[in-house]
C-alpha cells in the first residue's frame, strides 16, 4: 500500500513540476474585434454573404442585411485579437459554430483571458436599399482637357445621351460614375469604385452595369456620347423665270416648304408679270400656271401668298389689271380673281409689303393697305379690307394709331408698313408711322385691332422707321421684331414683345446699318426665330456689300455663318423656319432667287 | 360479371390518369452568341463607313449557377481579307473574356465597321466571334441540342 502511495506521490510531484515548467501566457495588450462576418454558406438564409464593418473607435460592427431576411439567429463568422474570447448574450460564442441572435443593438463583448482587457461591440443592422442603382454620370471638365466644362446627361435612364464639343467628339476621355448603397459598378465590364473615373473610348457606347451585391440585382445603362450639333447653311438652288424683279417668301403651314411669289419678265414681254414657284424638298416647282396677273397693259409689283389653314394658295400683287390697286387669286387648276380686279375704294402705295393673310379665327381672307389716293378718308393711313365671300370691305383704321397729320407736322402719322404673324389662331402686327415709334396690335377676327405696344420709341431714337420692320414667332408663342434704331450709328435691332408690360425689349446686340438723314435703310434685312430652340437667324447686304448669313450666339452676339461663295444679294432677304426648325433663307441676286437651307448638322451617335 | 370487371378496370384506369405527374424542370445553363434579332450571322456592305455593329453574349443559368461572376470566353477568327484597324475595330473593353454579374445576362460586343478600299474578292472576309469556355463547367456554348447553334456569330464584309 505504502509503495502505491509513494508512485502516487511521485507522479503527482512531476505532473507538478511538469505543469510548473509549461510557458507562462503572456498578455498581447489588445482585446479587439478584428473581423465579422455572416456567410451565406454557414447561414442558409442569406443570399450572399455580408461582412460587417468594424467601427473600432465607436466599437460598433455594422451588418447591411437584406430586408427579405427574416430571421436573427446566424452563426457568426469572426477573428479576434490573441486570448480573447466572445460572448454573446451570456453564450460564449465559437467562430463558424455557436447561432446566436443577432439584432440591431445585440452586444458583442469580448474578454481577454490573460489580461483584464475586456471590450463591448455593439451591433448595428441596417437594411440594405434592395436597389442597384446609377446616380450620377459625369464627363469632368477637370479630369478632361478637351472641355471646357462638365458634360452630364439631363436624366440618370436606361440610355443616356450626352453631347460634348467637336474637339472631344469620339475621343478617348474619362468617365465619373456614382452609385447607390452597396451598388458595385462596371463600366465597360472594368469594376470602377463609385466616385471614380475611367477611361473610355466614346467611339462606342459605354455600358455601365450597377449590381446591388446584397441583393443580388443588377441594372444596366448605356451612354452615348454625341456631338453638340451645330448650324449649318446649305445652298438648295438658284431659281428663276426669265428676269425677276421682286419676290416675297413664306411658308406653307400644310406641307412646311417654302413658296415664292415673283414678278417676272420672260422673252420679249414688256411688263413684269407674276408667277408662283415652290422648293418641292428637291427641286423648285413652278405652282400653278404662270402670270398670275394679266399684266399686258401694265407690270404688276409687290408679290405676295397666303395660304388658308386647308392649304389653299392665294396670291396677290399691286397693278397689272388694276394700277396701284390690289389682286387677289385663288389658285383652283386656273388662278381665278377673287371678287373683283383693283378691288380697294383708293389707290394703294406702292412701296411696301403689307400683311396679306387667312385669319385662322373665321378662315377670311384679308389684307392691310396704305390709301394713296388724295382728299379721302383713306389717305396715308391704315386700311384693312377683308373678304366676306362675295365682296371686299375695306376699312379705315382708327383709335388704336395716330391719325394722319396728329403730329407736329402735316404728314406724321403716316403710315409706313406692317409686319404680320399668322399663328394658328391669331393675328399679330407690328407697324411703323411716321414720326411714332412702333406699335404692335392684334389683329382680331372682325377687323378690329388690340393695342399690345403703343408708340414704342428705342431709346435715343426720334422715331420708328419703316426700313426691314419685320416680325416672326419663336418658341412659346414670343413675337420677336427687327425694326431699325434710328440712334447713334444706327441699327438693326431685335426686340421681343413683352405682352404683359405692353413694351419692346432689346434682344442681343443690334447689327449695324446706315441710316440717311432722311430715316432711309440701302440695306435689306430679313430674319426669324427658330420655334424649336430659339435661334435668332438674320440674312442681309452689310454695308461692305456682302451677303451676311448670322445668328445670335449664347452670348447673344452675332456670328456669322461659314458660307462658301455667296452670290452677293441685291434685295429681298427672308429667313423663315417651319415649325420642326427647319428654317430657309431667300434672296434675291443678279441670277435670281438665291434659296439655303439652315438646319442642324446630321448627328452621329454611337448606335 | 364481365362487364362489372371491366368497369373497375375503366375506373382504377381514369383514377391513374389523374395522377399528379411530377414536373421536371429544365435546368441546363447555357450561353450563346447573337445579334438583336437571335441571328448567328451579319452582312455587312463594305461601302458603308463608322458602321456600329452590336451583338451579344446572352447567358441563361438559374440563380444556382449563378451565385458567383461567371465568365465567358470566346475567340476571334479574322478572315484574311479583313485587317482590325484597317477594316473594323473591337471595342477594346469589351473583348474576351466577358465576367457577367450576378444579375447580368448579357453583354455586348460590338464592331465599328470601316469603308473598304481595297476589297478582294478571292479573299475571306469574315470576322467569327466563336465562345470557346465558360466559369461553370455545366454550362453549354451555344444552345441545347446537338448542332450547339448560336455558338459563334460571323461578319461577313459585302
């Protein structure tokens, strides 16, 4: 007995001595949370694994779990700092092995076993957004030398388009791309963090695909890169019919081509006559038979069409049958009169256009006119005569402009001229009398006329002159005019009305113009407003002679078009757009009927 | 007698006929090569110049295949009447291989196409994307069936 208590004595001293020499554990000074994780492999109800974000100076771990998780138990998946142990919720917790219940709150406490060391970790559970999602693309100005300014879409979609200069046109440059929460983002299948940039050829689209990881979905977009389309001018053709005198342009609303009505003289005859031609889309086509008016005993002058809303051709011209008095046709298969030849009570001046147009109120042909017959009512002022369907009536107008000789001298008052809008329910005018500035009217279904502008006066001019006074439409319905500024140096001007304060407004600089002492223009003006975008156009002879096609910039200052060999105009300028923004500038030149196309240049995308 | 067994047999045959068949699903992942309207093949006029040409690499795997990126690969055969910078150019992001996202199931691969100066007729001028591998061993280049159709698409200069 006593021999198995010495070996039992024995053993127990060398298990001591053993157990006294084993290596004493020595404290690493840290009781850290160095990873956490939940991964789909060990937590069936994950779809994809979610590594927690450590906060260390808070001790906070953040789990972004998708929101079609339901359940709180998950075996966690971590790594800790030497003899550190994890507890949670009272549970000593195994890496890869003990479920516990994680919510947002949970706490994590850690407890170093060789030390005092101990540390608390909260958890935090944020949803995740469940969306893959682009919220930003942009082409920076800073990280691209060839522009001049950030380039973005108007809307983050499926397909953008952004527009840059032509030096940066399918050039090589860098992207910046931003995402949502927990979005990964590829452009051109290259992974770019959200915020970051890449190179791309823009040659080709650029795709960005968007994947949500926790979720697991994915959204893709593509980018094409485009040119900022610029304004070109292209001649269409050179038209005419023996030799023409004078022509007008206006467009046809039904089928948006350009007509022409003209006086021509073709062969031997002795008198101008008149004719109607159109640019077809391919071609000038002469519209309807030719000689419009008989002008056997005398020449016909002032040229002019309107068309009614179903399309149908009206022309009207002064003299011919009638001297000094109006003709109007309608175009059936023959040019028939409408009423009677010369059909105003007086004698018309013969110096201006006068507003010849349909009222698309009540479909009733009517046109203005300046009586140029003495010692009658009509007599130098403004005239409006309309077709009732079987007659003429024409009317003095009164109250709404000065009457002739209500100046300071015996002739102010006068009236000059209008320029008309015909929109597609109105009728707008501008008008010029002497010794008055300039006014605007509508012009209502009855004849009657509205004051929108009254005796407008630019500022530093005596009075409104009759030279180039033009008025057209642009977007939203604004009425524009070009009228001369009678100060200084002089100008063309173009002002836009201002319904509401009753009063013109300049609108970008004024293109200069020699006026004569007398309020004579030698320079033809004609222009017109793109209702697509705006684009304020003006075709003219500068004072060096040169034909001049410009518009006004974003800086509203005028830039001229490149034009290669303009023919030099020698009157008659018109500018017109339909409504798509197409638009057509006409002249006349020493081989007739100078016709362009201004439009945008074609547009090349990657597609 | 007769007539009773044969009605006991008539009504165990319907009561089989209804019996719930078990629905098998068609699960082979696959991937294959096309353009926007399914087709394996594109003429392309040799006068035409900054042609864009876009075709692409469409996978079709359920989410059990797809839980990781899969990625494809294909090989280009460039006839010997074609030259790439001279003829066309590959978007160069865009060239093999392809990794699809979980979530993606198509990627593009396009083909700007330049005017042909020189064209010799006794030449071959096509240009075959043809997929060679996939990450997912399981999966099929081109589709199902023994022809392994839309396994490559093929240009052919005009």
């Amino acid at each position: 007995m006593k021999k198995w208590i010495s070996i039992a004595a024995c053993l127990l001293a060398a298990v001591s001595v053993l157990v006294s020499c084993e290596p004493k554990q020595t404290p690493d000074g840290k009781c850290e949370l160095l990873s956490f994780a939940l991964t789909s492999s060990l937590n069936s109800a994950l779809p994809a694994d979610i590594t927690g974000t450590i906060d260390a100076s808070a001790k906070t771990v953040t789990l972004v779990i998708p929101t079609a998780v339901t359940s709180t138990a998950f075996i966690p998946s971590f790594t800790v700092s030497d003899y550190d142990v994890v507890t949670i919720g009272g549970k000593t917790v195994t890496s890869g092995e003990t479920s516990v219940t994680l919510t947002d709150g949970t706490q994590i406490q850690l407890s170093d076993e060789v030390s005092a060391l101990n540390a608390t970790y909260t958890v935090v559970v944020k949803a995740n957004d469940e969306t893959a999602e682009l919220t930003a693309v942009s082409f920076k100005a800073a990280d691209n030398d060839l522009l001049d300014e950030d380039v973005v879409p108007e809307a983050i979609a499926p397909e953008m388009i952004v527009r840059v200069p032509g030096t940066a046109f399918q050039k090589e440059l860098k992207i910046t791309v931003e995402a949502g929460f927990n979005d990964v983002i590829k452009v051109n299948n290259t992974p770019v963090e959200s915020g970051a940039s890449l190179n791309v050829d823009t040659t080709f689209p650029i795709d960005i695909v968007v994947t949500d990881e926790v979720a697991g979905t994915s959204v893709t977009y593509v980018v094409k890169v485009g040119k900022i389309l610029e304004y070109v001018i292209g001649k269409l053709g050179t038209y005419t019919e023996g030799t023409i005198a004078d022509f007008t342009m206006t467009l046809n609303p039904t089928d948006n081509l350009p007509y022409f009505a003209y006086t021509r003289k073709v062969g031997e005859e002795k008198n101008n006559g008149v004719s109607v031609a159109k640019w077809n889309g391919s071609a000038f086509a002469r519209v309807g038979p030719t000689g419009v008016a008989d002008a056997s005993a005398r020449s016909a002058s002032k040229p002019q069409v309107a068309f009614a809303k179903d399309g149908t051709l009206y022309a009207k011209y002064l003299g011919g049958e009638v001297a000094s008095k109006p003709t109007v046709k309608k175009l059936d298969s023959e040019w028939v009169v409408v009423g009677t030849t010369g059909f105003t009570p007086q004698n018309n001046n013969t110096t201006y256009f006068y507003p010849f147009y349909v009222h698309p109120a009540n479909g009733k042909l009517s046109l203005f006119w300046n009586g140029n017959t003495k010692s009658t009512d009509s007599y130098r002022t403004m005239n409006l005569s309309t077709w009732g369907g079987e007659t003429w009536a024409s009317s003095t107008i009164s109250g709404v402009i000065p009457a002739y000789g209500s100046g300071t001298t015996a002739t102010s008052g006068m009236y000059y001229t209008s320029s008309a809008v015909v929109n597609d329910s109105k009728v707008f005018i501008a008008s010029s009398l002497n010794e008055f500035g300039y006014y605007v009217h509508e012009v209502n279904a009855d004849g009657s006329l509205t004051t929108i502008v009254d005796n407008y006066l630019p500022d530093g001019a005596p009075q409104g002159l009759p030279g180039n006074l033009q008025m057209k439409q642009g977007p939203d319905g604004v009425l524009y005019v070009l009228a001369a500024v009678r100060a200084g140096d002089g100008t063309m001007q173009i002002f836009t009305v201002d319904q509401s304060n009753k009063t013109l407004k300049a609108y970008g600089t004024g293109l200069p113009v020699s006026i004569s002492s007398s309020g004579g223009i030698s320079q033809d003006f004609g222009f017109s407003v793109n209702p697509v975008d705006g684009l304020v156009v003006a075709a003219y002879d500068s004072a060096e002679g040169n034909t001049v096609f410009a518009y006004l910039d974003d800086n509203l200052q005028w830039s001229s078009f490149a034009v290669d060999s303009l023919q030099v105009g020698t009157s008659g300028f018109f500018v017109e757009f339909d409504k798509d923004g197409n638009g057509y500038i006409a002249y006349q030149s020493a081989d007739g009927i100078e016709l362009y196309r201004v439009g945008l240049e074609a547009d090349v995308l990657p597609e | 007698m007769n007539s009773r067994i044969l009605s006991l047999f008539a009504a165990l045959a319907l009561l089989c006929a209804c019996e719930r068949h078990t629905e098998v699903f068609f699960d082979t992942p696959f991937v294959r090569i096309e353009d926007a309207n399914g087709m394996s093949s594109m003429d392309i006029d040799r006068n035409l110049n900054n042609l864009l040409t876009d075709i692409r690499i469409v996978i079709s795997a359920s989410k059990e295949y797809f839980t990781e990126p899969v990625t494809i690969a294909y090989e280009i055969i460039v006839g010997d009447g074609l030259q790439e910078g001279v003829d066309f150019k590959i978007q160069s992001s865009q060239r093999s291989p392809l990794t699809f996202s979980p979530g993606t199931y198509s990627l593009p691969i396009r083909v700007i196409w330049y005017k042909s100066s020189s064209y010799d007729p006794s030449k071959d001028h096509t240009l075959t994307f043809r997929l060679t591998s996939s990450s997912v061993p399981e999966m099929l280049l081109g589709l199902p069936g023994p022809d392994h159709k839309r396994n490559e698409f093929t240009f052919k200069q005009l």
